[in-house]
C-alpha cells in the first residue's frame, strides 16, 4: 500500500472522508472542553441566583426615591435632636426649662466636661457617630412634679439615658415631697 493507492481511495469516497474527520474533529473538541463543564455550571448557577437578586431588587426599587427621602428625614430630625457639649448655656437651659413646665426645682445641674473613652464600659453601647455627654442632676418636689419631669425628659427634645438614680423624702413635715438625683447621658454631636 502505497500513498497514492490510499489518496485514490479517499477520493472515490468524499462525503465519508469528510464525515469521519468532522466526527473526529468533534470527538477531540469535546474531549479538550469535558473539564471545564463542571466550572461552567457552576458559573451559570452563580450568575442566574445574581440575576435573580437584580431582579428582586428591581422589584422593591419603585419607591426608592421616596425612601430615601423619608430617611433624609429622620437623619435630619436626629440632628436636631443632638446636644452639643460645648453649648452648655443652651444645655443647662433646658433643664430650667423643664424645672420651669413641672414646677420642680433644680438642685444640681453639672454637665460633664470630659468627652466619653474610645472604648464605653461594659454594658454601655460604642456610639460611633454620636457622643454621649453626662450630666448629674438634682430634682425637688412632689412625687407627680417629678414624675412628670422625668416623663419630658424622656418624652423631651433630646435624647436621653438614665443610667442611675437614687430618691429620698425630704423631710417629715410634708411626705409627698421628694428628691431625686440622677446620673444620665445625653445624646449629642461628636
């Protein structure tokens, strides 16, 4: 068997020649892409579960503009509910404020100069965008006057946090007169 013997026979026979050389061509193909089937499925689970995402945030997006400017507001209405630790005038005002609606009187008002530690004690939040500012105070009246002082201080312009208290009668003459004294934070600007 010589060459040209075997060139005239792949001559007579075209469409067959043809049709084992594609089958081979196809053959080898698919043997050169079996190891990449595996990544590609996996790679075609991770892009529809992304589409799927895109898909449902597309969804849940048709009001976003009003969202957000729902929530401009409220981060604005928190600003404006923020102390600042260097308006003391202003802070100290606010309690006479309250002494002056409840009919209470101011014992002791201190606003505390130090700002908070990097790192709060145990059991009190890390404040990141705020500072807490501490203030000592002292109240005297009757047990509904200072209940309602400590009903607007919470219900109040500001933020605030009561960390501790302590209460005592004033004296025997009228029992329902009480004083209290309180340790609490502030929720002010940093």
């Amino acid at each position: 068997m010589n060459a040209q013997f075997i060139i005239a026979k792949l001559k007579q026979y075209p469409i067959a020649v043809g049709g084992v050389l594609v089958i081979l061509l196809l053959a080898i193909g698919v043997f050169l892409r079996k190891s990449k089937v595996p990544e590609l499925e996996g790679e075609l689970v991770r892009i529809e579960n992304q589409w799927g995402a895109i898909s449902a945030n597309n969804k849940e997006s048709a009001s976003l503009p009003e969202h957000v400017k729902e929530i401009s507001a409220f981060g604005e209405e928190i600003q404006s509910r923020l102390i600042v630790r260097e308006d003391k005038a202003i802070n100290q005002q606010y309690f006479y404020g309250l002494e002056e609606k409840t009919g209470i009187t101011l014992t002791l008002l201190s606003q505390s100069d130090t700002p908070p530690p990097p790192r709060p004690p145990p059991g009190k939040p890390t404040l990141t965008l705020y500072s807490p500012i501490e203030f000592s105070v002292g109240v005297a009246g009757n047990f509904q006057q200072v209940l309602e002082f400590l009903y607007r201080l919470e219900h109040g312009q500001y933020f605030s946090r009561i960390d501790g208290f302590s209460t005592n009668s004033i004296g025997l003459d009228n029992e329902d007169q009480i004083q209290i004294s309180l340790k609490m934070d502030m929720l002010g600007r940093k």
